[in-house]
C-alpha cells in the first residue's frame, strides 16, 4: 500500500526532521560538556579528598541540570514543530494552488491565471511565467497573429454560443467580407504586402466594432451582431463598413487601391446554425464579387441556383476559349467634326453553342476572379490585331483598332513583350494600335504604372485612359503617364443635357485634356442632344449606339465601304 502525502505535509516533515536532528546535536553537545565539566570536577573532588557529601551534591545538581536539558528539549521541539508548520505553510500554500492551476491549465481551461499567487520569491517568478505563458497560448489559441482579431476556428465557437443564447424574439445578423481579386495583389506587389492591407484593413474593421466578433480567415472577414434587426440599419452598417474598406491603403509609399464584396446571412431566415449561416453568407459574398458595382447583398433562398449556374458557366469558359466559341465585335469611333469612321473599339462576345449568345457581363466577372481573363485579353489582342491588318491591306489603312487591357494583363511584367511579339507577328504599325486601361487599373500601383506606359509608348503605341472620372486617379499623375487620349466614361454624358454639373465634368475634362495635348474620346453617345453637346465642347472622337452598334466584323465591313 502506498501512502500519499501532500506537499504541505512533505515539506512540514523534512523541516521538522531537520529541526529535530538540530536538538539532538545540541541536546549530545550540552551532555558532553556536562560530562567534561562533571569528570573534571569529580577528579579536583578526590584529588583535595572532599566529603561524600560534596559529592552528593554534585550528584543532584548533575540530576537537576538532566531535568532542565530535557524540558529545554521538548520545548526546543514544540517550537520547531510551530516553526516548521508555519514555513511549511509558507512554502507550500502558494505551490499547491500552483500546482492545482497548472492542472486546470493543463485540462484546456485557457482563462486560468496564477493571480492569486502572492510571494517575493522564485514561486513568485514561476507564477508570473505561467501567466505570461498562457497568454501567449490563449493569443495563439484565439486570435489570428498576423491582425490579432478572432480566429476562424474560435469565431465558429463563439458565433454558436451566440445563437445559442438568442431570445426568442432576437436575429442575428452575420457578415463575411471578401477582397476582390486579393490574388493579383499579392502577384503584384508581394505577399509582404498583402499582409499589410489585411492587417490594415482589420483595423479598420474593429476601429468601430468589437474585435471580439470579428474573424479572419485568409482573405476574408466575418463579423456578426444582434444589436440591429432592421433591414435598413444592416445596409446601412454594411455600407458604412465596405466605405471604410474601400479607402485607398498607404503601404511603403504606395498607395493601392482595393474593393470588398460583402455577404449578409440574418438568422433565422438564412439558417438556424452557425455553419450554415457561415456558408450563405459566403455565398451572398460571392456572388456580388462578379459585379462591379452593388457589391453587397443579403442571402435569399435563389442564391444557390444562381451560383450553380455561374459554375456551370465557369466551367464552360475555359471550353469555350480553347474551342473557340468566342468572336469579337467592333463599334465605330467616329470623327466629331466630321462623322467619319477613325478607328474601332474591339468587344468580345461569346457564342456558346446551344445557348446562344452571353453577355460580356456574365463571364468577363467571372473570368477576373479566376484568373483567366489574361488568357482571353492576349486571344483578343492578337485577334484584333490581325483582324485590322487585313482592313488595311483592304485599303482601309487610316483606321486605327482600340482594345480592352485588364487589370491582370497590364500588371504582368511580360506585357510589353506580348504586345511587341504580336506586333512583329501581324507585322501591323503600332501607331494604328490603341490600348485602353482603365483609370483604376493605373492608380494600383503608381512605378509599375509609368514604367509599363513608358515601354508601350516606345513601341509606338497608344494608351487611353478608360472610363475617366470614375476612379481615384489624381491629376497630377497624368503628366508622368505616357498617355495619349482621355475617354470619358458614359455615366458623365448619359444626363448631359439635363445635368449642368456633368454638363460641366465633360467641358472640364475636354478643356484640361487639350492643354495636356491629349485627344479625348466620349462613349455613351445615345442621342443627338449629347452629340452636339460634345461637338461643341470641342471632343475629338464620339462613340456609342446613337452612331452604331457594335458590329461583327462582315456587317464592319460594309459599313466601311458606305462611310468610304
């Protein structure tokens, strides 16, 4: 049988035997002194013959010193026994409650602490260690290191106990916040700095939130609330957020430019657990990552029908783009003084067999966001580049092309030699060729921006900047940009002639656009009012439905040969 004894009670008996071997000695030592003294006294007693009575006397004194020797001990020995029970204690308090919050510790309670500890000793340091220590486990254990919100594994607990403690007449309201094409980002600039406008951006985030209800997981974030039920309030809170988001990040002396989708899932309509809301409100989030504008919504039960077919239709891109199925169309750009075809806009167009025709609107998104649209803008390029050498070998040789650059081409470091190879390939004079970039896409990253115009221009070719007016670009970028033309996005001429503030944005852009030396092209032109507006600001080239549609290219042609 073993016997188990606390630590108090070990640390009690090792002081108390210590104490007890201390009397002993002392105890043996006095004897032997005693006995010295005695002998010495028993021989001066003999040696000068002393009575017996002398002797006795030295006998009883010897008895009454023995007496007093061991009252002294015992009361030695109570003493070390009070003495040891209150070191003991001292010693052995703090280590069993340390060793009862180790235990604790040890059995996942993350919220223990040796707080209660109060010593000036080693227990002390030890005590302060394991604190520090389990903070440091707890941070790792909850909270995501690089922004120091929740991680996504705690947030899925937490959000559950939420539920769990809703009343019955509570909702719950979950966001999921996802970064639009963080992929190239990072591509661009490096994952340094993608880490830095994540970790930005959840500042932002629980600037006015509590970072107790907000997770990330990879490039998103999820939050969720109950304070608010009404359906205005939630869109208002998830305005505010994606305004927040949405303001330009200052990284190393960049500034770079991004945008956020959110998802809204409300229990309980979009579901009673937190899986489940977590998975419709990523669906919500998704789904608005394909627009450019609206980038929020709140999950409805027709959601996962629209996203089925939005894979499908992924899945059928790449089909399409190997088999061929896509053609372009071409819209006229016309002289503004005198109506005369100058050059044409190539527009993509996708004829799926079976289906029909598909908006540029639904796969031109998708095709963003999974990476393909590189593989389709070098496909138009090259296309669209052949297609007016054969114009001008056709003897319309005055007749420049314009094509649409995504945002990932033209942050590709191998651009510039793809449009030269192409160039060399179809053996058309660059000057005829005009790539049009749209303003956002110039402000990501300003030094990759000059660089990339400046190579271009040397090719001889020329850069419009795309839906001008619409992005953050400042004005004093455009005299580094090696560009030659402005386009003037259509949200500026569709109320031209009933709007004197775009009125005025047009006349403006025009008049600034002119003493750069740059031409400037209006697309929108819709009706006849618009189109003397802008004769009479001065535009250099007018495009929209009111001149002509987007052709394909037999029925171009035709047209070409009536305009000549």
């Amino acid at each position: 049988m073993k016997l188990y004894l606390d630590i108090k009670t070990k640390i009690f008996l090792l002081i108390l035997v210590f104490n007890l071997v201390l009397i002993v000695a002392l105890i043996s030592l006095s004897l032997t002194l005693f006995n010295q003294a005695f002998t010495q006294f028993a021989v001066e007693s003999q040696a000068i013959k002393e009575t017996s009575q002398a002797s006795n006397h030295l006998r009883d004194t010897l008895n009454l010193v023995n007496k007093q020797l061991i009252v002294i001990g015992l009361i030695a020995l109570i003493i070390a026994m009070i003495l040891s029970y209150i070191i003991a204690k001292k010693f052995a308090d703090p280590l069993k409650k340390l060793k009862n919050i180790f235990i604790k510790g040890a059995q996942g309670d993350l919220s223990v602490r040796a707080s209660i500890i109060k010593s000036s000793s080693e227990i002390k340091e030890v005590a302060d260690s394991f604190n520090q220590m389990m903070d440091r486990i707890s941070e790792l254990t909850y909270r995501d290191l690089l922004t120091g919100v929740l991680n996504f594994s705690y947030f899925q607990d937490k959000l559950s106990l939420a539920l769990d403690n809703l009343e019955s007449d509570e909702k719950l309201v979950l966001f999921t916040i996802g970064i639009d094409d963080f992929k190239t980002i990072n591509d661009n600039y490096g994952y340094h700095t993608g880490d830095k406008i994540i970790k930005k951006l959840a500042n932002r985030l629980i600037r006015s939130l509590d970072d107790n209800v907000v997770a990330r997981h990879g490039d998103e974030f999820f939050l969720y609330f109950t304070e608010s039920t009404k359906r205005s309030q939630i869109i208002n809170l998830g305005r505010e957020i994606l305004d927040r988001i949405n303001q330009p990040y200052e990284i190393e002396g960049m500034i770079i430019y991004i945008t956020a989708s959110l998802g809204i899932a409300i229990y309980p309509q979009a579901g009673t657990t937190n899986q489940i809301l977590i998975k419709h409100a990523s669906m919500a989030m998704h789904l608005v990552k394909n627009r450019s504008e609206q980038k929020m919504e709140i999950y409805s039960a027709n959601m996962e029908e629209k996203l089925s077919k939005r894979l499908k239709l992924e899945a059928k891109l790449q089909e399409g783009l190997e088999k061929e199925h896509f053609l372009l169309h071409y819209q006229p750009l016309f002289n503004s003084k005198a109506e005369e075809i100058v050059g044409v806009e190539a527009l993509i167009r996708w004829q799926e067999p079976g289906v029909g025709m598909i908006s540029p609107g639904k796969f031109i998104p998708i095709a963003e966001r999974n990476g393909m649209i590189v593989k389709i803008g070098d496909w138009v390029l090259k296309r669209a580049c052949k297609q007016l050498k054969k114009w001008h070998q056709l003897g319309y040789e005055d007749i420049y092309i314009s094509i649409n650059i995504a945002p990932q081409q033209f942050s590709d470091d191998d651009f510039v030699h793809k449009v030269e190879s192409i160039l060399l390939e179809t053996k058309l004079d660059p000057s005829y060729l005009e790539l049009e970039i749209t303003e956002r896409a110039t402000m990501k990253n300003i030094e990759h921006t000059i660089n990339m115009l400046g190579q271009l221009r040397e090719l001889g070719v020329k850069i419009a900047i795309d839906d001008f007016g619409t992005g953050y670009s400042s004005l004093s970028y455009l005299k580094e940009f090696a560009i030659t033309k402005l386009k003037i996005d259509k949200s500026f001429v569709m109320d031209l002639t009933t709007n004197s503030k775009n009125l005025a944005i047009t006349e403006t852009i025009i008049m600034m656009a002119h003493n750069l030396n740059l031409e400037v092209t209006a697309e929108g032109v819709e009706n006849n009012g618009q189109l003397e507006r802008l004769k009479e600001q001065g535009c250099d080239t007018l495009q929209g439905y009111f001149l002509s549609l987007p052709l394909p290219e037999n029925d171009l042609l035709k047209l070409l040969k009536i305009k000549k």
